[in-house]
C-alpha cells in the first residue's frame, strides 16, 4: 500500500493506509482477520477514530497516535474534495499528487497472506517483511488489530510532529482553495508544495534521526 510522501519524509501505514475516499462502516465486520484489517484501515482512511477505536486495541498511547493519524488524514481528505470542487478530478490530482490514489484497500487486504493460531492473527502483504505484519486478536469473538504491536509504530511515532505540520498545511490549502483563493491549479499546487516543504524543512531539523526497528 502507498504511503504519504514529501521528499525523504513518510508516514508509512503499513499495509493499512491509503488515500482512496471510501465510506467508514456504520458497524465494523470483525468477523475475521482481513475484514478486521479492511475495517481499520477504512477508519483509519475516513478520519473516523471511533471506527479505529472499534476495530482494533491498545493503550492511551496508542489512541493519541491514532488521533493524530486520524485527524491527518481527515484533512487529506478535505484537500483533496476541495480540489476536486474547484478544479475536476483530473486538475485536483496536480495538487493532490500522490495523497489522491484510488486504491482499494478490500482487495489488497484479500491477497494479502492471512496467518491464524488461536486467537491471534498475523496478515502480510506478498514480497513484504514479517515487520510489516498486521497483528491481530481475538476479543469476545470478534477479530481486532493489535496496536500495542503496530508496524512501523516506533517510525510513527517519532513523526508526530511532521504528521502534525503536514495536517496543518492541508487544512490551510484546503481552505484557500475553496475560497477560490488562486487562479488555477497551477498556482495552488506551487504554494501548496513551497507551504509543506517550509514546514517540513523546519520540522526535520526538530526530530532526531530515525532508527530501524530490530527484525
């Protein structure tokens, strides 16, 4: 799956977040791992952190990353539509580059290998290391994802604030481009990036060098 990306810098959701615009469920189906897995992952994708809180467990640290990812790609969602509203899909996708894939999430999940021992679950892209694997467990018969062994949680972690710039400045962009703030696409898309790169840039110098989890 994709991961959001500006330069060297990403938020990479393993195997569980990429920018399409489907719907979160009302009702979550935990009925087995991949649907689990497919359910998260929508919450994740919507901004829905009731949704992520239903399908899955973890600890108070665990909920503030997901708020914080949540909330981002709430505001991803919000460039995106309003680029859409002022410039068409085609034009939106210059300035949503790369945060406006469509990928279906349900049939990635599907091909992906699913590993079942009891009441814990491991799902795994093809091709991908098992520190890729989505964890999952077993909780009053319905399948959750295991945030206390998150993939790629540490990385995360460390890149709060960058994930927190980044929402800062999609929110702006959105904002402006709704309220018919540039010409053209073309205009918007180069302050947009000339924006994130500011921030990000100023961000970096902040956040100490990433180390790589042990496998």
């Amino acid at each position: 799956m994709r991961a959001i990306c500006w330069g060297r810098w990403c938020s990479t959701f393993v195997m569980l977040v990429a920018t399409s615009w489907t719907g979160a469920q009302s009702k979550p189906d935990l009925s087995s791992p991949k649907k689990a897995t497919v359910a998260f992952a929508e919450g994740l994708q919507s901004g829905n952190l009731d949704q992520v809180k239903a399908s899955s467990i973890g600890d108070d640290s665990d909920y503030k990353l997901m708020q914080t990812v949540t909330s981002t790609m709430s505001a991803v969602r919000k460039l995106h539509d309003a680029a859409v509203a002022r410039f068409g899909p085609d034009d939106a996708k210059k300035l949503a580059a790369g945060i406006s894939d469509n990928t279906d999430i349900g049939k990635q999940v599907e091909a992906s290998d699913e590993k079942v021992e009891g009441d814990s679950a491991m799902i795994l892209e093809k091709g991908k290391p098992n520190a890729n694997a989505v964890h999952l467990k077993k909780v009053n018969g319905d399948w959750k994802v295991d945030l206390t062994n998150y993939p790629q949680k540490q990385v995360m972690q460390q890149n709060l604030p960058m994930l927190e710039a980044m929402r800062s400045v999609m929110l702006q962009s959105a904002s402006d481009v709704a309220s018919k703030h540039y010409r053209d696409v073309d205009e918007a898309s180069t302050e947009f990036r000339q924006r994130m790169f500011t921030v990000m840039a100023a961000v970096a110098k902040q956040i100490p060098p990433q180390t790589n989890p042990a496998k």
